[in-house]
C-alpha cells in the first residue's frame, strides 16, 4: 500500500528530475584562458580563399597504404591525379619526345627571358640586388638561346615540328609560307582535272590562321642590346678605373689624349689584319725571315770563333802548366818539411819586434830622463849661487852686529 501511495503522488505528465550534489572545486571544470606563447604562429586562414584554391581538385585514397606488412607491392600514399598539362605531365607515364622537349624548352626559356625583362625594369627601384645581375641573367640566357638554335633540329625533325626561338616570328613566317605552298600544290593538281572534281571538294582545300605578335620579343631583343652596351661598359670602367697610369699608357700615342682616338689607332692596327693587307704582311715576314736566318748563320759562325778561340787559349796555359804539374808534388814536399822552420821564422820576427818595441820605449825614457838631470843641474846651480850671496850677507851683518 505504501508504494502504491509513493507512486500515485508521482507526477505522470511532467518529466523527471533527477538531483545530485556539486562536483568538489578540484573536479570542476575550469575555462581555460588563451594562451598567448611568442613560439605559436597564429594563421588565419579564410575559408573563401581556401575553397577557390582548392575547388576542382582531387584526392585519390584508393591505393594507400599506410601498413607496415612486409611484400612485393610497393607501399604507396594519396595520390593527386592530373587533368591538365602543358606539354608533358610528370609522373604520367609517357615520355617525350625531342620535338616535345624542344617545345618545353623555348617555353620555358621565353618564360625566363620575359621575367629577366620585368627584372630590369624593376631593378632602378629594389633597395637590395640579388646575387646575379640582370646584365648577367640576360648574357646567359642569350648564350641559352645560341644553345638551342645549335641544336640543328630543323635538320632531324623537319622544319614544321620546330620553331626558332631568336626569331619566332620569321620562323612562323616561313612555316606559313610552307604550308600554303603544300595546300596549292593539291590545288593545282585539282585545277587540271574536271569541274566537277573540282566543285566536290569544297571548302576542304582552305586552311584558317590566326596570327599573333609579341612586342616583349622585339623589347626583349633590345634590352638584351642595351645590356650588353652596359657590360661593355662596365668592363672599360673596371679595366680602366680613376688609375691615370692606364689611361696614359693607352692613350700614348694619340694626340689628344682621348679614348676615341686610341680605339681609332687601334682599329687601323687591326686593318691590317685584313685579307687585302695580308699578302703584304706575308711578304715582309718572308724578307724578315731570310734575313733572320743569315743574321742567325753569321751569329753562329761568329760565336764558333770566338769559342775556338778561348778554347786554343785554355790548351795552351794548359800546356805551360804540364812541366809545373810535374814538379808540383816535390813541392808540397818541401812546403811541408819547411813548415816548422816557416813557424819559427814567425817566432823570431815576432820576437824581434818585441824587443824592438822594447828599445824603442828604453830609448824614449832615457831621453826623458836626460832631459830632467839637464833641470836638476840648472836648478842646483842656480840654488847654489843664491844660496852663497845669502851667506855673504848673513857674514856681512854679523860683522856689523859684532862692531
């Protein structure tokens, strides 16, 4: 009964409510706040911009393969496939053919040319410039371009399938003017047969071509010029420089002293390098020549003289010296027997000199001493005269004093 009561003060169309205490401080959950660390780039990232790059793309998972199984197959991952190419797709499976090479190759380096152009313009502008100039980047892609045309290609895969990348322009041209000649050929064969033959062909013996012109070829060739007047330029200024010795040693042998004036001594130099003038230099090398030869001749005969001569001079002290040789080892003997008598030689005269030296200095002091007796005697024969009239006077007044 009692449960019945409990479940008829149940409320039937209200939904239930089921109550439970507070979770502990430790346990609630706190909100975070954002973290501001200087090692977390922050991208935003637009969800417009991201669908417009990515719309018309695709993903293929198919074939991947993520597993580390051991096999045969090679284990792969997503795969983008491609739809559109240029020339020839990468990773496609199909390989190029040299027309097919050849053609990327003019794309890309007209590509090149025509961002080397935009460079140039915009290099007057850029605080900083890149590693190789301009001047330099256009050099090399003109080299590119010679590389290209050296290739011969016309010649292996005829002139239809290739297009002359210094001059696309005539090459056009010319591939035109082929064409059309190929399309009157069958035209005039039409020509000689019936009307009627002639009217069923119809409009299958006409071709439509579309021409289009490129003004930045034209601004690329010119660019190209002005760059190479630029490096010429500064190959003058770097060979020449503020140096004034350079440019004396230069301009020598001009009469006002200028570069113009040099360049026209040295182009008149060169004209002599020309064909016409070439038979007249050949000429004077073949008189120079002859005149070498003798002067070599003679120099020869000269120099043969000359050594004959010293030669006959050598054999003939040679000669007076065969009798010397003889004798030469008594000679030693003797010099070596008289050697001890040659050192006591040298201690006798040395001795000698010492007792010399000693004289010399004995004879000098007895001089001295002469010298000084002469004044001891004049000294005490003056004292003594002195000496005696002192007496006589001292005599003299003692007798006074005795008187």
């Amino acid at each position: 009964m009692f449960k019945l009561s409990v479940l008829l003060l149940q409320a039937v169309d209200e939904p239930d409510i089921y109550e439970t205490d507070e979770l502990p401080e430790a346990e609630q959950a706190l909100e975070g706040g954002e973290l501001n660390d200087e090692g977390i780039e922050k991208v935003s990232v637009e969800a417009s911009e991201a669908f417009t790059k990515f719309q018309g793309k695709s993903l293929d998972g198919s074939a991947i393969d993520f597993s580390d199984r051991i096999g045969k197959t090679k284990r792969t991952g997503y795969s983008v496939p491609r739809t559109e190419y240029e020339i020839v797709g990468e990773g496609c499976g199909v390989r190029e053919t040299p027309q097919q090479k050849y053609q990327r190759l003019q794309h890309e380096m007209r590509e090149l040319s025509e961002e080397v152009t935009q460079i140039k313009e915009n290099i007057k502008s850029e605080s900083s410039a890149a590693a190789m100039s301009p001047v330099a980047l256009a050099k090399q892609v003109e080299y590119l371009q010679h590389q290209l045309s050296d290739l011969h290609l016309e010649k292996l895969l005829g002139s239809s399938g290739v297009v002359n990348l210094s001059d696309p322009q005539g090459a056009l041209q010319k591939r035109l003017m082929t064409e059309i000649d190929g399309f009157k050929a069958p035209a005039a064969k039409q020509a000689g047969k019936k009307p009627e033959a002639a009217m069923s062909v119809g409009d299958s013996d006409h071709v439509t071509y579309q021409l289009f012109h490129r003004p930045e070829q034209a601004k690329f060739s010119n660019n190209a010029k002005l760059a190479d007047i630029d490096q010429r330029l500064e190959r003058i200024e770097v060979l020449l420089g503020n140096n004034p010795e350079k440019i004396s040693t230069l301009t020598a042998e001009t009469t006002n002293k200028t570069l113009m004036e040099s360049v026209a001594l040295l182009m008149s130099k060169l004209k002599l390098l020309d064909p016409t003038n070439l038979s007249d230099v050949e000429l004077r090398l073949q008189v120079l020549g002859t005149r070498l030869e003798k002067l070599q001749k003679t120099q020869a005969t000269v120099q043969d003289a000359g050594k004959q001569n010293k030669v006959t001079e050598l054999y003939e002290l040679v000669k007076k010296w065969d009798g010397v040789a003889d004798s030469l080892p008594h000679i030693v003997d003797r010099l070596t027997a008289l050697k001890d008598l040659h050192e006591q030689a040298l201690q006798f005269s040395q001795a000698v000199t010492h007792l010399d030296m000693a004289q010399q200095q004995i004879s000098s002091r007895l001089v001295n001493h002469g010298d000084m007796l002469k004044q001891v005697e004049t000294t005490m024969s003056s004292n003594m005269a002195t000496i005696k009239q002192n007496c006589a006077a001292l005599e003299a007044r003692l007798k006074t004093v005795k008187k």
